[in-house]
C-alpha cells in the first residue's frame, strides 16, 4: 500500500480501509464515483505531510516561546489513526467490532479527520483545530464536494478547543447523523473516536529531546506511559513506569504551575478519565468504554519499590472537580516523593 509515496499506509485502519475498496463496487458507496477513494486518501496523506505536518513543530516551538512540548508529526497523526482503530475493535478478538459498522465513507471520513486535526499547528497551537477547513480545501485541489468539506473539518475541529459560543462541548454541536448526496455520514460518533483517540496516542516515540522547562514534565509522561484498549472488556487501561529521581522530581506543567511530577501524571490521568466519559456519551451502544484502570510501578535502581493501582468510572451524579475524578488519597506527589525518599534511605541503610 505504499506505492510511489514519500509516507506509510500501514496502520490497520488503513488496511482496512484499503480492504474495503477491493470490493465489488466500492467506488459506488461514496458520492461522486468518479474519484478514486484510496488513491485520493494518499494523495491527501502524502501531501498534507509535505505542506504541514514538516513543519508543526516549528510552529509549536514558536508559538510558545522555544517549548514545542511533544511531537505534532505525522507520525503522532499515524499513533492517533491506529487509536482510532483499536477503539473501533481492530486486533481485538470480539465478535462484531464497531468498524464492521462502519460504512466505507464513514471510515473515509474519519481518516482524513484524523490526517487534518493537528496540522493547523504549523501556524501556532492558538486556534489551531479551527483551520481544519481552510487546510482540508489546500490538500483536496477542490475535489471534494463542499458538504462533505464542512463535514470532515467540523469532525477534526471537534477534537478540542470550543464552539462559537465558548462552550468546550464541540462533538455536542455536530449532528447526529448527516450525509453527502446518497452517503449517510455519523459526525458525532466519528468525531468521538478522533477526539479519544488522539487523547490517548501518547507514548515514548512522541517525547521531544527539547528542554524547556514547559516542555520537560509533557515529555517525560509520553516515556513514562503505556496505553492498551481493552476493547473485550470496554477498558481503557493506563500503566506508568515511574523510574528514580522522577519519583521525587518537582517542576513545572506546560501551563507553569509548579507540582511534583507524580501530581502532573495525576492530572493528565484526570483528563484522560474525564475525555472517557464525554466521548463515552456519544459512543454507548457502538464503541463503549466504562472505566479506565491505572496502573503504576514505581522504580529505583531497576527495583519496583512501590505500586499503586486503581479504576476509574462513573459512579453517583457526576462532577468535573477533579478531586472528585480522582481522590488525591490515591495518588499524591508529596507522598510519593517523601515515600520515596525513605526508601532511598532505608536502601541505603541496608547497603551500609
């Protein structure tokens, strides 16, 4: 599936894709036949790469002063492609995973959302999904009806900021079910799975060797975390690897609030939790995912010295204080690092 390009199709929602057009009269679920879908969705790919996504970090690094705090590549773009994927069942062993349900133009749709949400930031992170629009039109030479434009932005501008009106609800505004010509088209489902999915592309390939301090604690979270999709038993699991003098470390968040490290995790696990719930509200009965479970192993000297393990989900009437997402009785820097620092000094104790 690589062709001629200066960029992979490898992801299995991709392949997926890809399979879906080998079939009988593929070309006539899409409107205006006349174009060749997967030829087209590489042609968008390869140049959207070479337009935007070279220089996303730049723009980052810009906009904030020289703290460009993760990758916003192509290769995040990919990660966040193959999330997508694994929340609509793909690798899983159950029986009829969410893609099946997908039609060809839905998963068409969804790819190049996900190829055109981040690419905005080449020209700084303020305000940076609502150029998905002006971006989707410069990669598709017009060749794109301009429904279908308006639809595939407003699923890739769903995946953060606001609406028009302030509110951080943006998948709420979309419409439940809409289309192109004869094409019937989910926008809130399909802007659901972009917008947890890209919550949940974090790992060790995105961390920067940049080092801003407002760069530091986002990148060492990306080394720090591993996320799997539990698509069997509708689990969100997030396990962290806390090594050394991370376990103590206190600094600064993106933001320049001042915590120790362990708290910022705590915060983004927070995040993490509450994206759950919100796309969780658009997706019951299709792709549902009722908790996220946590797992973290503290390490020193390649020794596990401590290990804390919890699941979240909803429970009683909700709330968006975070205390109440996450009690800090069950993770807390202070206490970490002070338990920590006993450590250390019981090891030492014992080595003398």
């Amino acid at each position: 599936m690589n062709d001629h390009y200066d960029v992979q199709f490898a992801t299995p929602l991709e392949r997926h894709f890809e399979s879906l057009m080998l079939q009988d009269d593929a070309h006539n679920q899409f409107p205006y036949v006349s174009i060749n879908r997967l030829d087209f969705y590489k042609q968008i790919k390869s140049k959207i790469n070479q337009t935007y996504y070279r220089d996303t970090d730049s723009g980052l690094t810009a906009d904030s002063r020289g703290g460009a705090f993760t990758h916003h590549d192509l290769g995040h773009v990919d990660d966040v492609i193959r999330k997508a994927g694994q929340l609509l069942g793909t690798g899983s062993d159950i029986n009829e995973p969410a893609l099946l349900r997908l039609t060809h133009h839905e998963v068409f749709v969804l790819l190049v959302a996900c190829l055109i949400h981040d690419a905005g930031n080449r020209e700084g992170r303020t305000g940076h999904a609502s150029r998905a629009r002006s971006i989707l039109r410069s990669v598709t030479d017009q060749r794109l009806d301009q429904k279908e434009v308006s639809i595939i932005s407003k699923i890739a501008e769903a995946h953060g900021g606001t609406t028009v009106n302030g509110s951080k609800d943006t998948i709420g505004q979309l419409r439940l079910e809409d289309g192109v010509e004869q094409s019937r088209i989910r926008p809130r489902q399909l802007a659901a799975i972009l917008r947890l999915a890209d919550e949940l592309a974090e790992n060790p390939r995105r961390a920067s060797t940049r080092t801003a301090e407002l760069s530091d604690f986002p990148n060492r979270y990306c080394t720090a975390i591993s996320i799997r999709v539990d698509c069997q038993n509708r689990a969100l699991s997030l396990d962290f690897c806390v090594a050394d003098e991370d376990c103590e470390l206190y600094g600064k968040s993106e933001k320049g609030d001042e915590m120790y490290f362990v708290d910022y995790i705590r915060s983004r696990v927070v995040k993490t939790e509450l994206e759950r719930r919100y796309c969780d509200r658009f997706l019951r009965g299709f792709a549902t995912f009722d908790e996220t479970r946590v797992n973290m192993e503290f390490i020193r000297n390649d020794q596990e010295w401590n290990n804390i393990h919890f699941e979240l989900k909803e429970d009683g009437y909700p709330s968006v204080e975070p205390d109440a997402v996450l009690s800090p009785n069950k993770l807390n820097g202070t206490a970490i690092a002070s338990k920590y620092k006993e450590y250390c000094q019981s090891s030492e104790d014992h080595h003398d």
